[in-house]
C-alpha cells in the first residue's frame, strides 16, 4: 500500500513538473491578418528609416569616433566602423526576415514568443526594458552636458554649488534637473502619437545629417592625407610644439594602422555599439501602414546610411588633423580649431543636439510599446496595455517608462551602466537570429479541431520512429515536416551551446591557445567539428518555401555568424556588469513567477474548452513537434 501510494506521488510529481515546464516553453500563435490592432497604423517607410537613423546615429557619432581613433585604431577607424556594421548587419537582416514575417508590436519579445518560448520571450523584453530605460536616461545626461558646455558649464557649477549629492559611486554629482524635464518633455510628446513624434525625428534627422554632410566634405576639402601616414619623427614634432603633452594619445607603429589588426578588433568590438538602436524599428509592426515592406527596408536602408556617415565622419576627423591629437570628448571642434575654422564649431554643436534628440527619441520610442506587448499578453500587468482613445498610443506604458527614465536621469550618473545595457540588446540579437533558423526550417501549419490535431500527433509519432542516421543528411522530403522542424529545433539548440563555449574558450583562455596549447587547441578543433556537422545537418534540412517580402540569405551559416559574434561580444562584460545584470534578472524573474506565468493570455487560452470551428492563423507553437522522441 505505501510502495503504490509512493508511485502515485512520484506520477503526481513528475505531471506537475512537466506540466509546469511546458507552461515556460509554451509558444504564442499570431492571426495571420496584420490589421488586427489598437494603435494606429501612420508611419510609412521615410518615417521608419528616419526613426532608425535618428536612433542609432546619435552621441556615437560626435564623440565615439574620436575616442576609438585616438587610443585603438588610429586612421583605420574607418575599418572598425566597416566590421561593426557588417556585424550589425548580420542582426539587421534576422530582425528584417522576421518583421515580414511577424509584423506585430514588440520587437525580439515578441520574436521569441512565437519561437522559442515564453520564458525567453520574458527575459528578452525584460533585458529590453532596461536597454531602453538606460539609453534614454544616459542620452538626457549627455543632451544636458552638451547644452551645458555650450553655456561655459553655468548649470553644472551652479548646482554642485547648491544641491551637490554626497553619494560617490552611486549616484551623480548633482541632480540634474534640466535632463529630468527634458525626458518628460518628450513623453508628453510621444503620448500626443507616434506621427507627430515621428515629424519631430525626421526633422532633427534631417538637420543631422546635413551637419555630417558638412563635416564630411570640409574633411576632404580641408585634410591633409600626409595624417594617415605619420611618423615617429611627426610624433616628436607634435610633442615638442605643445606645452601640455598630457592630453596627447600613444602613436603606436604610425600609419594607417598604427595599432595593428589586434587595435581595429578592438575598436571594432567599441564601434559595434554605435549601430544599437535600429532594432526600435521592429517595435512599430502594429504603427507601420505596410509592415511586412516597411520594416525589412527602414533597418537595410537605416543602417546603410549610418554606415556610410561614420565612415565619412571618422575619414574626416583623420584626415583633418593627427589621430594622436583628437580630443575624445569633443572631436569635432578640435578638428575643426585644428584647421583654423574655429566658428564650425557652433554648427557642429546645433548637430550635436540634434542627433541627441533623435537619439532620445529613438530610445525612448520603442520602450513603451515594448511594455504594451507584454503586458497585452499579460506577462506584465495587465493595467500597462491600455491605449488612449484619441491619440491611439499605449498611454500608460509611455507614462510610466518615462517617469522611470526621468527618474534615474535625475539621479543617476550611467557610464558604469554602459555594458549593462548592451547585454540586453545583444542577448536579443542573439536570440532573433536563433529564432530566424528554427522558423525557416518549419513547417506551415493550422489550427484544426481536436480530431485533425490527434490525426496529426499521430503522423507525428509515426515520423519520428522511422527516423534514421541517414535522415539527417539525406531527408526523404523536399519541404519542411513536424519531423525536420523538430530536428532544426534540438540541432539550433545545441548549436546555441557549443557557439558559448567556443567563445568561452576564446575568450578566457587566448594566450594558451595562441601559444599552440595542445589541450586547448584540441578542444576548440573539436567544438569546431561538432559545430560544422551539427551546421551541416540544419543545412541539410527542407526549409519553408512561404514567399516572403524579405528573407535572410545564406540560412543556417549568416544567423549562426551573428549569434557567434554577439556571444563573443557579451563575453567581454566585466564581473560587476554580469552581477548588476543577475539583479535585474531577479527583479523581473520575480514578477513573472509571481503574475506573468499565472495571467498570461496563453495561460488563459489553455483554460478555455478548445474551439469548435477551424480559425484560419498561423500556428507557430513548436512545443507538439519538439516534444517527441527523436
């Protein structure tokens, strides 16, 4: 009696655990029709790309570019911005494929969702959230010490004078009460609706790019070309011309490439940061007129153009005067003081503003939608999802994100919070890119009613024991099948980890493997050859023939690419950023396991009675098809 009421709380156990375990990995399913929405569908595709450029190309250009030549990669800075965008563009093309596939509010959320799985979907808008929050309270900051110098610092010293915060290391020196009224100036702007605020973005946009035109072509007008290839003899006569020699950077080989291929690596991996922020295009699949065309185009063409003007910007910057003696706190006007052209430095100063602007709309446009997707789906609360009803904006959840930015700008000095931020936009690159292979190789499938859906849990159960070896190089059919999704789906997965502890392994043990360590050369040819013939059996697979508007090319190899590059990128995260990232974590983790897992609109679905009539949409749940004995 007791061993069978034992088995009986081990059966009751092990139903419980796996019922629970299912309710993480469960999987959203979208309507088919991309008309279904609350917000109002206003912006075209100039407002997208302009949303994306005012975005991603702005404090990075004016003050990034200077730092990263003067002390990593000298004139060949202009090689760093060219990896950083292709590297970009490896994520760019995933987030392209699937705003024409999922053309929906809620960016890599919402991507994840319908992928990979509700508690990744959680953790990727959570990791967002914070992206978001930071970027717009850091850019504020910058905003306000950029006006700040240009008033001769009156408002800082005026404040430190009178309400000076005594807290080191934890927060600012001063409140900062211009950054906090700047946020919620712009609040106020993005609740009145997404077309005004996207008139505003076009226009500083535009004001932007003509001050980078300007830029661009004085550099070429008035630089030397002799400053790509300097000497030690020119460093010499640089340092004895000058009475302060402190501010003067190293001169390294000299040359074009002064810091060797190791320093353009490393600008690179700096630069790559400068293209964060095209992806708050994703976000506007329930804004945009023609999501599914608008969206693949507005990030091609918004990257495109960034590119293109910090290719521009860094030529010019060292062209216009020796690397080693840029001031990487304001490039521009030293450059421009350089060269005798002293009164440029207003203009630059007007553009400086502006992309500053564009650049907080851009941080702060995306934030709130993000909220409204979860919370629409009730992983956040539920109250964050309402939509005024005459402007047609998510007004609670641009409220409440926005008092939060203001709040921590006010407060909080960020440039520790720097590499906090750029975990949650690469973790969602990462996981865009995983979820872009998984789909490719699914199949289309429908919602049936129960007697269909246990016809095809059968199928299902029938494939899946006739699988062979030779089935995974050589599949039996021409296009996707539960079976070959299935396949793609625990082959992604271990792709996933063996991509980790690759760049692990590069990361923390480069010296042993560059000194020809023979343990450790023969644990990366191994992790090598286990990743190419794990790459070779996804390649080998029957991919979705479905007609697109736009679809990444060279499936599996390019998102297998990207998601390397951005694991690397996050493994060079000091200690203190990935502990200040568990604490987020555990904030967000606690607010799903105590609301999100029980009010989630997948939660609710599972309670109801199953429908009686067949529902035309799309069914992207691959929990059925992954649950299966291979």
């Amino acid at each position: 009696m007791i061993t069978a009421s034992s088995s009986i709380l081990t059966t009751m156990s092990c139903q419980a655990l796996q019922r629970f375990g299912q309710k993480l990995l469960r999987r959203r399913m979208l309507d088919s029709s991309t008309t279904d929405t609350r917000l109002a569908r206003c912006l075209n595709t100039l407002d997208l790309v302009a949303l994306g450029v005012g975005s991603t190309l702005g404090a990075g250009v004016y003050v990034l570019a200077g730092g990263v030549a003067k002390e990593k990669a000298g004139p060949a800075i202009v090689i760093c911005f060219l990896v950083a965008a292709l590297s970009s563009l490896l994520a760019g093309l995933c987030y392209a494929e699937f705003g024409a596939r999922v053309p929906h509010s809620g960016s890599a959320y919402l991507y994840s969702y319908v992928t990979v799985g509700e508690l990744w979907a959680f953790t990727t808008g959570w990791n967002l959230i914070l992206s978001y929050v930071l970027g717009t309270a850091s850019v504020a900051r910058a905003w306000s010490s950029t006006f700040d110098n240009l008033v001769g610092n009156y408002i800082s010293q005026t404040l430190k004078g009178t309400i000076a915060l005594h807290v080191p290391n934890v927060l600012a020196e001063y409140p900062d009460f211009f950054a906090m009224g700047l946020v919620l100036l712009l609040t106020g702007l993005l609740a009145l609706g997404a077309s005004e605020s996207a008139l505003v973005t076009k226009v500083f946009t535009g004001v932007n790019l003509l001050v980078l035109g300007f830029v661009i072509i004085s550099g070429f007008i008035k630089g030397d070309l002799q400053n790509w290839k300097l000497t030690g003899e020119d460093y010499e006569l640089t340092k004895a011309g000058l009475n302060d020699t402190t501010s003067l950077g190293p001169l390294g080989a000299g040359g074009f490439m002064p810091f060797g291929f190791e320093g353009i690596l490393r600008g690179a991996a700096t630069c790559f940061y400068a293209f964060v922020g095209f992806d708050c295009i994703a976000t506007t699949g329930e804004e945009a007129r023609n999501p599914q065309r608008s969206i693949p185009m507005g990030i091609v063409i918004s990257l495109s153009v960034c590119f293109l003007a910090y290719f521009g910007v860094s030529s010019a910057l060292t062209l216009l005067m020796p690397y080693y003696q840029l001031q990487p706190e304001s490039p521009m006007p030293e450059a421009f003081l350089h060269v005798g052209w002293a009164p440029a430095r207003y203009l630059v100063a007007v553009g400086s503003l502006c992309a500053l602007s564009t650049s907080l709309l851009g941080s702060m446009f995306p934030m709130p939608r993000v909220i409204y997707a979860m919370a629409e789906d009730g992983l956040l609360f539920r109250v964050l999802a309402r939509v005024h009803s005459g402007t047609y904006t998510p007004i609670l959840a641009t409220v409440v994100s926005g008092i939060i930015a203001a709040f921590m700008a006010f407060l909080f000095k960020l440039t520790d919070l720097v590499d906090l931020m750029s975990i949650g936009t690469l973790l969602a690159y990462s996981l865009v890119s995983i979820c872009v292979l998984i789909l490719r190789y699914q199949p289309d499938q429908k919602i049936k009613t129960e007697e269909e859906e246990m016809e095809i849990e059968e199928e299902q159960t029938d494939e899946a024991e006739k699988l062979t070896l030779q089935d995974l190089f050589c599949p039996p059919n021409s296009i996707p099948t539960p079976l070959s999704g299935q396949i793609v789906y625990v082959c992604s997965s271990l792709l996933a980890v063996l991509l980790t502890l690759l760049c692990l392994v590069l990361n923390h043990w480069t010296v042993p493997l560059l000194s020809g360590d023979a343990v450790w050369v023969t644990v990366v040819v191994l992790l090598l050859l286990l990743i190419t013939g794990i790459t070779g059996v996804v390649w080998r697979q029957p991919q979705n023939p479905a007609s697109l508007h736009f679809k990444v090319p060279v499936v599996p190899f390019l998102p297998l690419v990207s998601i390397f590059v951005n694991i690397y990128l996050m493994m060079q995260m000091s200690a203190g950023t990935w502990a200040r990232f568990g604490v987020w974590m555990l904030i967000g983790f606690t607010i799903y396991f105590g609301y999100g897992i029980r009010h989630s609109v997948e939660e609710v679905k599972s309670r109801k009675p199953p429908p009686k009539t067949t529902a035309q949409v799309i069914d992207l749940d691959l929990t059925s098809s992954c649950i299966q004995p291979i």
